[in-house]
C-alpha cells in the first residue's frame, strides 16, 4: 500500500520524535525525586495508595506507576488524583506471594512504540 508522501514524512517524523522522547524521558527518570509510597489504606472495593509526589513531580492523573522494592517490580498503580506534592493511586497489579508496603518505590511507567 502506497502513502502519500507528506503522510508518510509525517509518520516518519513522529516516530523520529518519539523515539528521541523516551530516551529523554528515560534519562529525566534517574534525576526525578523519588516517589515513595506513604501510606495504603483499605478500601471497600479497592486499596488507595498514597504516593509522595505529585503535579509538581510530574505526576498526572491517569498515569501508571511501577512499584519496585530492593531493584525488583512488585507491582503497578493507577493515578487517580493528583494534587501539588502527592497523588493517590489504586492498585492495578501486584505479583503473587508479595504486599506492597510504605517505603516501597514508585516510578512512572514508561511506554514503548
């Protein structure tokens, strides 16, 4: 299937930026404050997380965190709100036979192509 040209630099371009987008985002991640869990309160249908940062960390509702403890990923959160300095998230994964717990740390979610 043929393209017109200017649809496939366009495609070309995005692809290009994007590419260059995650090598920055990965590298802006090493200098990001680290978020920590603060706090895991029980809910009726679903436990809320308490994360140490927020919109001026970067964190933004809708988002998902991974959650890793001594250099391995426990699990992963969903923002659901986000204030200034914390954010609220619900869990969406956890592996089996572990628990989160405060002081474990989060980090965004990078996404792939």
């Amino acid at each position: 299937m043929k393209l017109v040209p200017w649809i496939q630099s366009i495609l070309v371009a995005t692809l290009v930026f994007g590419m260059g987008a995650t090598g920055l985002y990965s590298q802006n991640q090493d200098k990001q404050e680290r978020l920590l869990i603060e706090a895991i309160e029980a809910g009726e249908l679903a436990d809320i997380v308490a994360i140490s940062g927020g919109l001026q960390q970067g964190i933004e509702r809708g988002m998902l965190l991974s959650v890793f403890r001594d250099g391995r990923k426990i699990g992963e959160l969903l923002v659901t709100r986000s204030e200034s300095n914390c954010s609220a998230a619900l869990i969406t994964q956890i592996s089996p036979n572990e628990s989160l717990s405060v002081g474990d740390r989060a980090t965004p979610k990078v996404r792939t192509l």
